[in-house]
C-alpha cells in the first residue's frame, strides 16, 4: 500500500528536508502545507517567499549558495530600480521576476493562491503538491523594540536585528482552512504528519495559527514528528536562536520539545543534542537522534530516510495501542 505523508514547511530548512524526502519517497506521496505568512505586496506584486522557495528547490532551479532564489540569476532590473529609487530593499532578480508577475496575474483574475500555486509548481515539473496554508490572508506581525513591523520589514529590512517581545498572526483566527489542504485530511492513505526543521515560531506557528488546522492535526489519529531547527543551542539558518532568546525561551532541542508539546508525538534531535532525549522523553515525546544537519542530497536523502522510518515505527506502535 501506498504510504503518504504530509510536510509543514516554512522555506529554506524544510525545502532542504522535502528534497531528501523526493529522494526516499516517490514525489506524488508527498503534500506540503506552506508558510504563507511571510507574503507580501511589493511593487504592486503579490511575492510568496516560502512557496517560492520550496518550489525553486523542489525544481532543481534554487541557488545552492543562499538557499533562495534562482541558479544563474541576473540582476538588471533590480539594478534599474536602484537608479530610481533609495527605497529598494528586497532583492527580486530578472528570472524570479517572472513568477511573481504570473502569481499577481492569476489572483488578479480572481483565481485562489492555491489554484495559483498549482499551476506555477506544475509548469516546473513539481509532481510534489505544494498547499498554501490557507487561500484567505494571514500575516506576521512582530511587536519590537523598534515598533510593530510587517514580518518582511523585520527579517528582510532590518536584517532580524530588532529585539522581538511577541508575534502575532494577523487574520489567522478569521482564515480558513483551504480545500486542497481538507482534501489532503480527507486521504485515507494519509501516513503521517512531518514538521520540518523550520522555524518553529516565524514558519511552522502560522501555519498552525490558522483556525482550527491545530485541531485537525491533534485529532487526525496520525504520529506527528518534527525535526528540531536548534542543533548545539545555534540555529542552523536563520534566527531562531535569537528569537527564542528574546522571548525568553530555553536556546535548546529541549525548548524546541517543549513548544510543541502536544502537538507532536516525537521530535529528532541532532546528534550533537543526545544529551537532552532523557528530559525530551520525560515531557512525554519520544525522541530519536541523528544527523540533522544537511550539507548536501546525500545528507538530506539520510535524513528523510530516517524520519520515515521512525515515522512509520511510531505509526506501527499507535495501531499496536489500538489493538
């Protein structure tokens, strides 16, 4: 029987992760809820940073170098509008252009982010669904030290330097869930729920802020892993670390545990991190340790490897406690 399973994941760290997964699992077994909570308009431009990512990524076209972007990118039109503006502090290169100029032209047609979405991944060859967390929109927002800024204007703008007191999830209460993503609930062949290693609070807690999508989740019956974004108390990418700092949160796999309790039935911690599965078991979530880190396909291949094996353990054991 076929075994499918279904991926929260925000860009960079979770397109890395579904990548390996590709390598394990045929593409078609795969569904990925994505963060949408970083999109924003810009030059009258419906952008999708995480979906843009994952899509890039799932197509072979990412930049290795930063993990976003295009491969042989060019520059020419972001260079014009320097000359013409002091103003211009999000990078959009010549090629990723031209997604966000199709993405802005269907929904101006009035067709759904998802429907959008769909037909931009199949055009790349992606056999791998990619499901917005929701068609309707949700945005973070961060109240910091230098005021409440669009979640764009802290990580990009201002380089994640301000100090970050709380984040909240403009419109989620009010959003619904998308028909794709019921759809993907409704899959009886469903076999598990993944949480990348993502940022828990700026890509995983968007998603999870959409009403009543933590409620399916918690009541669908399948094990739930995540994979933990803190590897020795430092974030791989990103400022996870810094944020959980700020917010006065344990810098370690143990907090990552901890913010997911329950939610997830077990979490995999990076090797350098086996210290901490005694405490991590002891809040009543099972704990698996490897390598988390993923230099290269051999690496994220390895990984997805492992957590559909420990998944599928997890699933085995929940239909053994049911019998």
């Amino acid at each position: 029987m076929d075994r499918n399973y279904l991926v929260l994941s925000g860009g960079v760290g979770g397109a890395k992760l579904i990548r390996g997964l590709q390598q394990v699992v045929e593409e078609k077994h795969i569904k990925v809820i994505a963060n949408t909570g970083d999109d924003f308009q810009y030059l009258g431009l419906h952008i999708s940073p995480d979906i843009d990512t994952l899509m890039y990524t799932l197509a072979g076209i990412s930049n290795p170098k930063t993990g976003w972007g295009l491969i042989n990118e060019s520059w020419s039109f972001h260079a014009a509008l320097k000359e013409l503006s002091d103003n211009i502090w999000f990078q959009i290169g010549d090629r990723d252009l031209e997604t966000h100029i199709r993405r802005t032209e269907l929904l101006d047609k009035g067709l759904s982010l998802s429907d959008t979405t769909r037909k931009i991944y199949q055009r790349l060859g992606i056999k791998t669904q990619i499901i917005p967390m929701s068609d309707e929109k949700v945005r973070t927002e961060l109240e910091t030290d230098q005021g409440n800024l669009a979640f764009q204007d802290y990580f990009v703008r201002l380089k994640a330097e301000p100090i970050v007191k709380q984040i909240r999830y403009k419109g989620a209460s009010k959003a619904n869930v998308s028909r794709e993503l019921l759809a993907a609930f409704d899959e009886t062949r469903l076999s598990g729920i993944i949480i990348s290693p993502s940022n828990p609070w700026l890509s995983i807690e968007p998603i999870l802020s959409v009403s009543s999508l933590k409620t399916m989740i918690v009541n669908s019956g399948l094990p739930v892993i995540a994979i933990s974004p803190i590897v020795g108390g430092r974030a791989i990418k990103g400022p996870t670390a810094k944020l959980m700092k700020e917010l006065g949160l344990e810098v370690s796999a143990k907090g990552i545990a901890e913010h997911y309790k329950g939610l997830i039935d077990a979490l995999i911690i990076d090797s350098s991190d086996a210290q901490h599965a005694d405490d991590i078991n002891r809040i009543g979530i099972q704990t698996a340790v490897t390598q988390t880190i993923m230099y290269n396909d051999a690496d994220k291949a390895a990984l997805a490897e492992f957590v559909i094996t420990f998944l599928d353990s997890l699933d085995k054991k929940k239909d053994n406690n049911y019998e």
